[in-house]
C-alpha cells in the first residue's frame, strides 16, 4: 500500500496506520492499548507497572497479542 511505518513500540499508533488502509484493525484498538506497554516494559520496568502481571494477565496479553499476529499474517499472505 506504500504506506511508511515509523519505528515504535506504540502498537495503537501502529494500528491507526493500519486502519488508513483496512478498517478491519479497528477490532485491536483495545488490545492495542493494553498491549502496548509489554514493549517496553521490561527496558523500563519502574514507567510501567507497579507489580509484576499476574499469570492471568500475561496469558490474557498473549492470546492478544497472538490474535494480532495470526491476523496481520493472513492479511499479508503469510
């Protein structure tokens, strides 16, 4: 689509640009956002969480994470 994606730990950036060009990404907005401090936070641990995740949340990021993943695959012929 000659889109130019920026370098960025920011998945709900990253799934605005994607909506540009398939409005299909709206149903990640959430998962997006929740998702998105897993990027950095073990980089910097102290900015993000609290306390550690629990085993509910960590399963929770990702089978989100994973639905993202299985989708932009499909949607990329991989």
């Amino acid at each position: 689509h000659d889109a130019e994606f920026e370098k960025t730990h920011n998945l709900t950036l990253l799934i605005d640009l994607c909506l540009e060009i398939d409005t299909e990404f709206k149903k990640f907005s959430e998962s997006a956002a929740s998702l998105t401090p897993y990027a950095t936070a073990f980089r910097y641990p102290d900015e993000f969480f609290e306390s550690e995740p629990t085993e509910e949340e960590v399963t929770q990021a990702f089978n989100q994470a994973d639905e993202i993943y299985k989708f932009v695959l499909k949607k990329t012929g991989g």
